[in-house]
C-alpha cells in the first residue's frame, strides 16, 4: 500500500522553476527525508514522484498511471504540491466524507503551527487521473498572494524561497504523509 508525496520538476520557459515548481518537489524529498532521519517506519510504503512533462499537459503524470493504475486500490493517498511554498494554510481534500473526518483529525494535530484547514477539493494535475478514479487526494494550500509574482517569470529563482516557510509546508508534509501511511487501515473511499 501507497502514500504518494509529489512535485514535479518543469521550468519550461524563462524562469529557473525554484518555486514552480521546485518547492513541491523539494517538501516532498524533505517530508521522506524526516521521515528517514527520525527513524520512523510507517505500516505504509511512502513513495516520491518528482513528475515532469507537467506544462505539456501531464504527460510524466499521465505515463505513470498507466503504469501503476493496475494497483490502484493500493495507492491509500495521493498528495500533490504545485502552488508555491509559500505560507501554508492547509490541505485541499478531494475523498469521501469519512476521508475527509480522519484527515481533518490529522491536520489537528498541526495546530502548534496553524496550518489546519482542510478546503473543499484537491487540485493537482499530477493527482487528478488517481482522483478521478476515487483515490483520495490532497494539495498544499498556501498563500498565494504573491505567487503570480514570480510564476513562469525569469523571477522564479531561488531567491523566492522563504527558508521557515518552506519548512512550514515541509512540516505539513511530513506530518500528513507518515501519519497517513501509519494508520491501521486506509482511507475510506
């Protein structure tokens, strides 16, 4: 069984991609890299998928469900990163109403930080062929008032990122994915 953490690397155009969409790829190696350093083993495998193509219309997204859709009762979640690491604020969920309660007991547990709103839907190009088909899916909610600043911009460098707030979502990240992957069961579909 699957928890699939995931950003995807595609700086397409002027800009070097650092926050689209360098940042969610980078909390997703981080949240599994904490996971490691912490010695924690979940009763779930966590898996990174660093996408790409993602611009050209999902095409890495798309190749990869077709892979991997023949196991898709045991994907339990899939978690998508992509606007920004700015700021979090919380989850967009896309599942079932008793999804929705267990990850909203799981995002409790983020309140020393704040970041505990779970919004109405998951967006993700990435996720939307696993969703699409029940998988329950989650993306990082954050402040994007700036990031139209920097996007698909010669801005879009590394200078955007704030360092504690990309900590924040990594936290987030982190928190969510392995405690996800703990459970005794899977999320209800």
């Amino acid at each position: 069984q699957i928890v699939l953490v995931s950003g995807h690397l595609d700086s397409w155009d002027v800009g070097q991609g650092a926050m689209d969409d360098g940042g969610g790829a980078f909390i997703s190696w981080e949240a599994l890299s904490l996971i490691k350093d912490l010695g924690l083993r979940p009763k779930r495998t966590l898996r990174l998928v660093l996408w790409t193509a993602e611009e050209q219309g999902g095409v890495g997204a798309e190749q990869y469900y077709q892979l991997h859709k023949e196991n898709i009762s045991n994907f339990d979640i899939v978690m998508e990163s992509d606007e920004g690491t700015f700021k979090p604020s919380g989850l967009g969920f896309t599942g079932n109403a008793k999804a929705r309660d267990i990850v909203k007991q799981v995002m409790a547990l983020l309140q020393p930080i704040n970041v505990t709103d779970v919004y109405d839907s998951a967006s993700g190009t990435d996720i939307g062929f696993w969703m699409r088909d029940g998988v329950p899916g989650a993306s990082l909610r954050d402040d994007l008032s700036k990031y139209f600043w920097f996007h698909h911009s010669q801005g879009d460098t590394m200078t955007v990122q704030d360092p504690n707030q990309m900590n924040l979502c990594a936290a987030v990240w982190t928190v969510v994915s392995y405690v996800i992957a703990d459970m005794e069961e899977m999320l209800p579909r």
